[in-house]
C-alpha cells in the first residue's frame, strides 16, 4: 500500500569531508522516496556529489505500489546536496535504444564529466513461472534489465573520468515493495520468477 507515511525516509548521516565533492554521479531508476535509487542518490548528495537521476514513474504506476510524486522525490535528494553540487534529472524509458545514451549525454551536458555511474532500474512485473511467459516478457525485462546496463555502461565508458570505481552497476535481485507483508505460500509463488532472472548473471558475467 502507498502512503504518505511509507514514503517517510531517514537521511543520510552528514559527512565533515564530503568524499564525493566535486564528483559527478549518475544513479539510473530514481522515481520514489521508497526507493533504493533515492537512497542512493541522498547518501551520494550527501557525500557531495552532483547527480544525474534517471526515472520513468509509468513503470510504477502499473505496479502495486503506484507512482511517487516524482517532483517530490528530486526535491528530497536536492536537500542534501552539498557546497555548489546541484541535480538535473531525466525522464527516459530504458527499453528505447537510443535512452542509456542520453541520459549519460545529459550528465555531460549539465556537468561537462561523469565520474560514476549506478545502474539501479529494473523492471517488476510482467513476470512468473516460466511456463507462462512469453517471447515479449522475456525481452521486455532483458531490455531493462540487462541490455540498458550494458549500453548505459558503454556511453558511460566512452565519457567519464577515469577517477571513481570500475563496476557500474548494481547487480542485486529487485523485491517488490510488499513482499515483507506477503504470506509464506505468497512468496514461494513470487520466487519462481524467471523473465528478470538472467540480468544480473549477465552482468556480473561482463564486469572485471
């Protein structure tokens, strides 16, 4: 269920000596307060960085949990920017070709660098036991999942500094936003999801 209450955070603990200062990060799939991308994209603010935030809220708005304010979520990491950090964000839908280049362009553009990249979107939904899934599922998700990380991470590669870290991307399972309310019987049944399963093996099978 989406309430104002549930989208309540804690902030990150401030920093003396902001180790991002002067650092450009781009977090991809930052679209609600609830989040894992506004977590990241708050502690990184609060680190000092400058930030490129990528969202798509139409994706959120056909989950259960529906979509966040997304004004409301920018305005949220923008109060722990630090020094002259600033923010620019991106609305990008990630099954598009040509969008992981664009949202690192518009780093460039805004920032004139890019010193990190975080891939953090994935797809929920559209998604279940391999016997009911078909050819346009299993694209849909390798779009979002696997092949937009991986061209975000070419452009990336062709623009940065080379100054911060080497793997660009988060390779963690995505959970739905209720699962921690979901009956035992629930989630055997929400395990067995096999569409969004080869992302993050591929992924890890490219990183050095």
């Amino acid at each position: 269920m989406s309430t104002a209450a549930s989208r309540t955070t804690v902030g990150p603990p401030s920093h003396p000596d902001p180790p991002l200062a002067g650092r450009v990060v781009v977090v991809t799939g930052v679209s609600r307060r609830a989040g894992i991308g506004h977590a990241i994209a708050c502690r990184a603010a609060a680190w000092g960085a400058s930030l490129l935030c990528h969202h798509y809220s139409p994706h959120d708005a056909l989950q259960p949990w529906g979509a966040d304010n997304v004004a409301k979520t920018m305005a949220s990491i923008r109060s722990h920017l630090k020094g002259g950090a600033d923010l620019v964000d991106l609305h990008a839908d990630l099954r598009q070709v040509d969008a992981p280049a664009r949202v690192i362009d518009r780093a460039v553009e805004a920032f004139g660098h890019v010193d990190a990249l975080v891939c953090n979107q994935a797809s929920s939904g559209s998604d279940g036991p391999l016997e009911d899934l078909s050819a346009a599922d299993l694209d849909h998700h390798w779009a979002v999942d696997a092949r937009a990380s991986l061209l975000l991470a070419q452009a990336y590669a062709a623009r940065r500094r080379p100054v911060i870290g080497r793997r660009p991307w988060r390779a963690a399972r995505r959970e739905h936003a209720d699962r921690q309310d979901a009956p035992r019987a629930g989630r055997r049944s929400r395990d067995r999801r096999h569409s969004a399963a080869p992302g993050p093996p591929a992924l890890r099978g490219v990183t050095p």
